[in-house]
C-alpha cells in the first residue's frame, strides 16, 4: 500500500502502477474516485493502528509519513462547505464520505488538532448533502437515496461520534428511517434504491456476474452503527450465511465480500 502512494500523498485509480516495483498489472479505474481511494487507503493504515506521527518502518518507509501526506493532501482538497474532492466528479457522494470517514477515524485515534477542523466541517457537508429525514445519494441533497452511499455515510457518522465530533440526531434519525423504508421487515432484506429492489448492475460492465445481497449486508451493519441492531440486524446476517464467499469467477464481489464481513463481524 504504502508503495503504491503517489509523491503528492494521493492513492490513484488510474497511475497506481507507476509506483510499485515490479509493476502490478494494469486494470485502471476513473481519476473522479481519487479522492474516495485515498480515503479507503488511508482508512487501512489508521485501522492497522498507524497514524501521522507513528515511526514505524518497513523495507525503507515510514508508515506515518505515508499517513501524514495522505491526509494533507486530503485536506487540501476540502472546499469551504467541508466537501473533499471535486463536485465536478460523477458519484462524489461516495468519495466525500469514505474521506470524511478517514479523517474522522484519524483524529479519533490521534485528538490532533491538525485534524480537528477538517474532520468536523467534512461532517458538518455530509450531514448538509443529506436528503432530508432520509439518506444520502451520489450528490449533495438529490432527492433521492440509495443504501449504498448511505451505508458510507452511516460510518462516517458513527466515526464522528465516536470521535467527538458534533452532529445533529436528525441525521442518525433519516438515516434509520432509510433503511426501514428499503428492508422488508419479514425477510430482513434491504433493497437499493427501493423496496424490493432487484439485481444492481452497470449494463455492459458487470451484468453476467452473480447477484449478492450486499444491501442487506449494508443495512444489518449500518443498524447497529446506529444503537438499532436488534432482531433484523441479526436476521439480515443470517441471509448472508447462505451465501458465503467463492472464488468462482462470476461469484467473486468484493464489495459484498467486504459489506458482509463488516456486517456478520459486528
């Protein structure tokens, strides 16, 4: 990880094998998610106990150098209403809320005032870009939702109280009344966009690979973030029992595989 980090601190979707040795193997994504992979990057550092004033090293770096520029060059994409990242970027939502994430959860574990401002204007956005008494979607108050990037959100927010930043309890409230509007209370499976909502999938990109309940996961998991885990937290975890990572190749998800983990873990 730390290899693949650009001089400027950032993680790159696209340029990532300019910076390992030997070259990985190319499979580029979209520079608009820069920001949201270097918030995911940086949330692996932090979660493996490192953070910008950490000594540690390995075959020659240090890993809170690695940290330090990561979050300043994150920090250094933050506009004045707290967004990071460009709002010019398709689904900036996503990226706004793993890095707010990030940045949360590296002034919880450190209290650095460096980082205080940051962490709290970034939430003060996410709590902003919410739609009102519901969740969150691609951009800033869209009218409508998804349990996806409200998943994100609910982390983020968790993370910020955790960490004690300030928050409204009106964005833990529209948050759960998302989720009951998209689960089926019976089943305990959590849709998309809507209730019921089918298979997700980008038409012409992934539409032949299997279908994984990864909002359900999102949904078991974001209730307990929000002191409501209760009876379809644990049944919702049980649906993802039955469906158990394999590496068959249209099978393989990693986003499930990494909803899921988090949801039965918790």
């Amino acid at each position: 990880m730390a290899r693949h980090q650009n001089p400027d601190g950032s993680w790159s979707p696209v340029g990532y094998t300019r910076q390992c040795r030997p070259a990985c193997a190319p499979n580029p994504g979209s520079e608009d998610y820069q920001t949201g992979v270097t918030g995911l990057s940086l949330l692996a550092f932090v979660g493996a106990g490192y953070s910008h004033l950490s000594k540690d090293t390995y075959d020659g770096l240090c890993f809170g150098d690695v940290v330090r520029k990561g979050l300043q060059w994150l920090k250094g994409r933050q506009d004045a209403d707290g967004c990071l990242g460009s709002r010019s970027a398709e689904k900036y939502m996503y990226s706004h809320a793993i890095a707010a994430l990030a940045l949360s959860e590296a002034y919880g574990w450190t209290g650095s005032q460096l980082l205080q401002a940051s962490a709290q204007n970034a939430i003060d956005f996410l709590v902003a870009a919410q739609n009102p008494g519901r969740g969150w979607r691609y951009a800033a108050r869209s009218g409508d939702s998804d349990t996806s990037v409200t998943g994100w959100a609910v982390m983020a927010l968790r993370s910020a109280a955790l960490s004690g930043l300030a928050l409204p309890h009106s964005a833990l409230d529209g948050a759960r009344a998302w989720l009951d509007e998209v689960t089926d209370a019976s089943t305990a499976a959590a849709g998309y966009t809507h209730l019921g909502t089918g298979k997700v999938f980008i038409p012409g990109l992934n539409q032949d690979f299997e279908n994984h309940e990864t909002m359900t996961a999102i949904a078991a998991a974001s209730r307990v973030f929000l002191g409501r885990g209760g009876a379809l937290s644990r049944q919702g975890a049980g649906r993802l029992q039955q469906d158990l990572p394999r590496a068959d190749a249209l099978a393989v998800d990693y986003y499930y595989w990494y909803c899921g983990t988090l949801a039965v873990f918790q």
